[in-house]
C-alpha cells in the first residue's frame, strides 16, 4: 500500500463524518482539552462505547453498599 492509498481512505473516513453543534460544560470540556486536541475523537469513541454497552455504569444508584461489620459490644474504642 502507498501513501496515495493511506490518504484516499483517512479522506474517505473524513467524508462519512457528519458535524453537528453539541453543547457542553466549559468544565468537561476542558478536561477533554487536556486529553487531545480533537474532542470529538473523544466523544465519537466515549458514544460508540456507551452504545456497545463496553462501559459499566458507576453511579450512585448502581453501586452495591458495601456494609462495615460494627464491632462487638465493649470492643468500642472510645
């Protein structure tokens, strides 16, 4: 394969790309900022995981509690 034909698909990768506007917190977006200079690389990558169901959820309602065993009585250290 020869450079030619590495540039025609990395262009033909670049045509099957639709831009659209999305809305972010500045925040989030500068965390983004401080992984890569494309944040849509970013997103594109974090939206094809979340649809795959690659990444498990990890919030507060999917969390199992962990309980701490409460010590005997009288082995209190007060």
């Amino acid at each position: 394969m020869n450079m030619k034909e590495k540039a025609t698909d990395a262009d033909q990768r670049q045509a099957d790309k639709v831009e659209i506007a999305v809305r972010l917190d500045s925040e989030l977006l500068e965390q983004i900022q401080h992984l890569t200079n494309d944040p849509s690389k970013v997103i594109e990558v974090a939206i094809r995981q979340w649809l795959r169901g690659d990444v498990p959820r990890d919030d507060e309602l999917t969390r199992t509690p962990h309980r701490i065993p409460i010590p005997p009585r009288g082995e209190w250290n007060d």
